[in-house]
C-alpha cells in the first residue's frame, strides 16, 4: 500500500464520472517536452474508498477531451512568454551596443569551452533565434571583439583578429 499522497504538484485537478456512474478524481501534472506541455503524469483516485481502479477505466479515460482544453492553453502561454522575451532582445535595424556584443562573445567562448553548439547556445540565452545570434556573432567579430589569447573581451592587451590581419603582409 502506497503512502504517496498523490502528485507533488497537480496542474489540474478533474471530476470523471465513468459509464458504471461511478466517480473518480484525476489529477495531471504537465511539463514542457520539445516546447510543447505534456502529461507526465496521472494520479486517479475513486471518490469512494471502496472501488478499485481496473483495466476497463483506464481504457475508458478520455484524456484528451478532459485535459486538451487545459494543455492547449498552457502552450499558449508558453507560446507568449517565449514570444515576449524575443521581442524583448530585437533590434529591428537598431544597431547593438558594445555590451550587448561583449554578452553574445562571453556566452559564445563559454560555450565553445564547454564544447556545446556555440550558435545554439548564444540563441538559448539571449531567447532569439540561431539566425540572430549568428547576426550578433559576426557583429562582434567586426568589431574586433573576439581574441586569439584569452577569452575576455574586456581586455585590451590581448591582439584581435582584426588587428592581426593588419599586421600580416599579404
């Protein structure tokens, strides 16, 4: 016998009445998979303490028309919050500061140290696409912001590439 009071934190919580008219509580918990919200997990309680759960109302549980509406509203908000914090970091045209740049180099080394996709990682953190972290990159090679002897840009002592090109008779 299981001492388990249910799910940790249920997201939603329904009342089922099955074809035998007997009445049962469920409980979901949903988390993000692939970007989308997913059941992961299911508790069913009977109302009455006396009826066991068996075969034939797992099979009858609808749970796509009892939790669809939910989920699909949970990817809404998911869809506007990942929305809302592109449209926080867009420039539109607007050109990036040398800080912005700096950000987009520091997250670009740590993860080329860290041996992760440096282009996907820039886009994960600043919440843009690939294309636009790729735009910032090169923006900040431009600039000259990356070095060839450290990995912080703030320093001046270091040589940019820029600078090195120069340097170099062709």
């Amino acid at each position: 016998m299981s001492t388990d009071q249910g799910l940790r934190r249920p997201d939603i919580k329904m009342m089922f009445t099955d074809g035998l008219g007997k009445g049962w509580n469920l409980s979901v918990e949903l988390k993000t998979i692939n970007g989308r919200p997913e059941i992961v997990a299911l508790l069913v309680r009977s109302i009455r303490s006396n009826v066991a759960i068996n075969r034939r109302l797992l099979r009858e549980l609808p749970l796509e028309s009892l939790f669809g509406e939910a989920i699909a509203l949970e990817a809404k908000h998911l869809n506007q919050r990942a929305t809302g914090n592109k449209r926080s970091t867009a420039h539109q045209g607007r050109r990036h500061t040398d800080d912005e740049l700096r950000a987009v180099v520091h997250l670009y080394m740590d993860a080329q140290r860290g041996r992760r996709p440096v282009q996907a990682t820039v886009a994960k953190a600043l919440g843009i696409s690939i294309a636009a972290a790729n735009r910032r990159i090169i923006a900040a090679r431009r600039r000259g912001l990356f070095t060839n002897t450290s990995t912080n840009p703030d320093t001046s002592t270091n040589i940019t590439n820029q600078q090195k090109r120069k340097k170099s008779p062709q």
